[in-house]
C-alpha cells in the first residue's frame, strides 16, 4: 500500500549549488492538496539561499492554509503580484490508466532489471537512448502544459512514439543536425524493448505497432583498397607523430590482415587463454588458429582459420616478445605551446627561486599568484630548508628573461602523455582520424537518404579484407566463420551481391569464350572472290 501523502513534506531540487547546464533553477517538489498529488514548483531563483527561504515559506503557507486559500501560490510575495484563479473542478470522467507508474520509475525499474542481465557497453547504451527519449517527451509535455512525469500510459501511446521517432530523426538532443534512419531505428529499437519490458509487468495495455523507418541495406562504409591502405599507412606519424608511428601502423596492419573488429584487436593476447588468443599447431599437417571467448559480439566460444597475412605478420615478432598484449597503440604526441602571459619555470629553476625568493616574489615575476607558485612548489616536492623571511625583493628583469626563455624551451618541446593503455573508443576515433587525413572517403553525404561524409575507420579495414577473400574465390559459408557474424543473412547481406556478382561474371566471360571458339573454324573459312559470286548467281537464276 502507498503512504499517505504528508502535507508540508517539501523538497528543494537539485539540493545542491546550481551548475551551468541546470537552464530551470530551482524547484519545490511537494503533495499539492489542491491536485491530491506530488507536482512541482519553481522557485524562480538560482540562489540556493533564496530557494531554500522560498522552500520554509511554501512549507508554512501549506501548514497554515494559505496555500489553498491562494489557489496554490507558494509564497506571499507572489499572492500579492498575481490573482491566481481557483483550479478548475476536475471533469467527471477521468482518464482510467492500468496502473500507477511513472515515467521516472519505470525506467528505475527497467535499470535495475537490465543490470543483471545486459553487459555494460550494451546497459550504457540502451539507458542512453532512454534518457534522450525522456527529454524529448518531457519537451513536448511542456509545451502542452502537461505536468512532468506523468503515467507511463501517456508516453507509451502510438501518437507519442511516432513523434519520439520524428524528433530523433530531426537530430533533437543531438550534436549533429539529423540523424541517418538506421541510427533511429537502433534508438527505437532500445526503446520499444523498454516498452515490452512494460507491457509485461502490466503497467501499459498494449504496445503499440510502431513502423520502423524504411533504410537501404547497404554498408555505412565500403571496403578499402590496397591502395587507399598504403595511404593511411604513409600519413600515420602527420597524425600520432613519429615516435609512435610504428606501433600505430602494426595495430593497422592487424585489422587489415585479420577481418578483427576494433574491438577484437585490443582484446588480443598472445597468452591469456581468457581472451583472443593465438593456438600454434604442434604438427606440421595443422594450421595455426584463434580462438575467441564468449566475450566477443556474437556471445560465442569459437575457433577460426587464422588468415595467412596474419600469419606472416605475428610471426615477424620475435618469441621473447610475444607476451601481453598483440598490440599496443602508443599514445598520440602533442606540442605544448609556451603562453605569453606567463610561464612556469623549470623544476631547477623553481628551486634556486625558492632558495632567494618569496613566492608572491616568484609569483610577480611568472605572472601568476603566490597560491599557484605554493602548489608548483608542492607538486615539485621543494622545500625551502630555512624561513624565507630574508627572501624578499624584486627579481631582476634579465633574470625574468632567461627564466622565461628555458621555460618556454621546455615547454614547447614535444611531449607525449603518459597514460595506461589506450581504450578501445580511443583508438577508434585515432583511426578515423588517419583515414581523414589521407582522404579516403567511404560514404559520399546523402541528405536525402540521411547520409554524412565519412572517412575510412577501423571497420573499412575489415571489409577490405572481407572484400580480398571473395575475391579470392572464398565462399560466402567460409566468410562467416571468418567474420563470425551470428546470423548467415548479414554476411549474404553484405557480401553475397559481390560473391554473385563475381560468380556470374565468371560464367559469360567462361560462355562467350566458348562460343567464340566455336566460330573460329567457321570463321577460317576461305571467302567466295567476286568472279565465283557471279557465276554462282548466273547458276542460281537458271535453275
């Protein structure tokens, strides 16, 4: 059984300080007698000092009845500004929802039950999509003047999920300007899963029957040619520098000789039995393999033919140095460029400072407070070994000048971060951009079909190399165990029209070259001269 409602159980939120993306201010979240339910209030103040004075008030004034007297104004100040008519009697026939759940605790719900059954990648994803389907309903119910987080009948209906589609495909609560429809039917997809997940639990009365969004089945890249390879190979170090540049170029060179997804490349031991790893046969009759834990996309354990390419390049590493991971991108260099307003000098600098100098001294001298050259002074672990009451004094100007001049030498040298490894995010989005810089397009813009300029990534690498296979005369059955898609029909989807259409080139060129050997005896024959044509005529018309 619900609790009885306390009247005068005021709320402020958020109870904290306000930050910039909080655009509403603060809010009062109370049981409103006069709607017999919980609505919510602005305070019209991002002073939480304010707020919370607003918050006493309207806890009072519902105490005492003036808040009913008023028809529902929460404070004195705006009774007196405003004449707030009582609420309309409420019409007699109200809408009957199936139960009483929320939005907000539907989605609590669905969180918790998803928790323990969906991967992480897979829960963060789905939650997303259901955090930005929210906004976009709430956005429209403000605009109706419908109260926030209503029942979740109300959200759950045909109308509103057609119009949740619209918007997605508008680009609403996104950082581009549309969406492509097979990004929103993936986003509806995640929704209409929390949908069913409600229908089940008998809080909506049906689910509605949503049309998805007509999509061409088509990659949303091409395969990359050797020569276009070659290419992201050259412009490696333009974009990670030339330090890391090689082992850049192996993690490419992986992707293009495995059919790996991204995923798969940083998830390759060479001896961690827990993740994709490499079997080496003891006899000479058998062919290397790998073998893939139940971690992968497709939930499988599997053991695949390793690709010869693939073969020849691990084998180029020395055994002493087949440990840990197969890859291991280095991070990207980058300049630090030397500010002209200040500057911070040197470790050894900063030490013989201290010995001489007071830190609002220092500080006067690098443009900064006497608080950062303390934290400098922390960070650098230097401690003065006397008082510095005698370190007083102003520092000469050339000596500012040098002090600068080796900061800036340090400062503007290339630097590279030092961090763990790189995540698989991060080393996707460094692939794009190699496949940005050396301008190979796989995906012309489209605005029609909703279509955007795309770069080669990490994936075009793997349709190259399932492109070399069908060419090579691979089957398609073969492609995808090599490709380890879960369902036949997305390697048929994808590469069967390139494995048709080779099969059926194959068999005219093999037709016509047989009808033309045909025709050439007939060919070789030896021509009628223009005298036996004449008498051949005569013979003819004789006859």
């Amino acid at each position: 059984m619900p609790r009885k409602p306390e009247i005068g159980n005021v709320q402020l939120y958020p109870n904290r300080p306000l930050k910039e993306k909080d655009k509403n201010g603060y809010v009062l979240k109370f049981y409103c007698p006069l709607h017999q339910k919980r609505i919510r209030k602005n305070c019209g103040t991002r002073d939480r000092r304010e707020a919370r004075r607003i918050m006493r008030e309207c806890r009072e004034r519902l105490l005492n009845g003036r808040y009913i007297e008023s028809g529902g104004v929460i404070t004195e100040a705006l009774e007196i500004q405003t004449h707030v008519p009582p609420p309309a009697p409420e019409p007699q026939e109200q809408v009957e929802y199936l139960s009483d759940m929320h939005w907000q605790d539907c989605v609590e719900h669905y969180y918790e039950h998803c928790k323990k059954r969906f991967r992480n990648k897979s829960l963060d994803n789905s939650m997303s999509r259901i955090g930005i389907a929210g906004r976009i309903l709430e956005n429209q119910r403000k605009e109706q003047e419908l109260p926030e987080n209503g029942n979740i009948e109300e959200y759950t209906t045909l109308t509103a999920l057609e119009y949740l589609q619209d918007r997605l495909l508008a680009g609403e609560e996104s950082r581009q300007d549309y969406r492509a429809p097979t990004t929103v039917n993936s986003s509806m997809g995640a929704i209409m899963a929390f949908v069913r997940y409600c229908y089940r639990h008998d809080w909506i009365r049906k689910i509605p029957p949503l049309t998805k969004l007509s999509v061409d089945d088509v990659m949303k890249g091409r395969p990359v040619s050797s020569e276009e390879f070659e290419k992201m190979l050259e412009v490696t170090p333009e974009v990670v520098g030339k330090q890391p540049a090689d082992s850049w170029k192996f993690v490419l060179q992986i992707l293009w000789e495995s059919a790996f997804r991204i995923s798969d490349v940083m998830n390759f031991s060479w001896d961690d039995e827990r993740k994709l790893h490499p079997v080496w046969p003891d006899r000479q009759d058998l062919h290397p393999t790998i073998v893939i834990p139940s971690t992968q996309k497709n939930r499988k354990n599997q053991e695949i033919p390793m690709l010869p390419g693939l073969q020849d390049l691990l084998e180029q590493v020395p055994e002493k140095e087949r440990r840990g991971w197969v890859v291991n991108p280095q991070p990207m260099e980058y300049q630090i460029e030397a500010d002209g307003q200040w500057f911070r000098p040197t470790n050894r600098d900063l030490a013989r400072l201290a010995e001489q100098y007071s830190n609002t001294a220092i500080g006067r001298a690098c443009g900064v407070s006497d608080t950062t050259i303390r934290n400098w002074l922390g960070k650098a672990k230097i401690k003065r070994k006397i008082e510095f009451n005698q370190h007083q004094g102003e520092i000469a100007p050339n000596s500012i000048a040098k002090l600068r001049k080796r900061a800036e030498k340090q400062s503007s040298r290339q630097a590279q971060r030092a961090e763990k490894r790189l995540s698989t995010d991060r080393v996707s989005r460094i692939i794009a951009q190699i496949g940005e810089q050396a301008r190979i397009i796989v995906q012309q813009p489209d605005e029609e079909t909703g279509r955007r300029l795309k770069y080669a990534t990490a994936h075009d690498l793997r349709r190259g190399c399932a492109h070399r296979l069908i060419n090579a005369g691979i089957s398609a059955e073969t492609l995808k165990v090599i490709l380890r898609h879960r369902d036949f029909s997305t390697t048929e989807k994808f590469y069967g029209a390139t494995k048709a259409a080779q099969a059926a080139a194959s068999e005219v060129r093999e037709k016509l070259e047989n009808k033309n050997s045909n025709n050439e005896p007939a060919e070789s024959m030896s021509l009628l001269s223009a005298e036996e044509i004449q008498k051949l005529k005569i013979i003819l018309n004789s006859i």
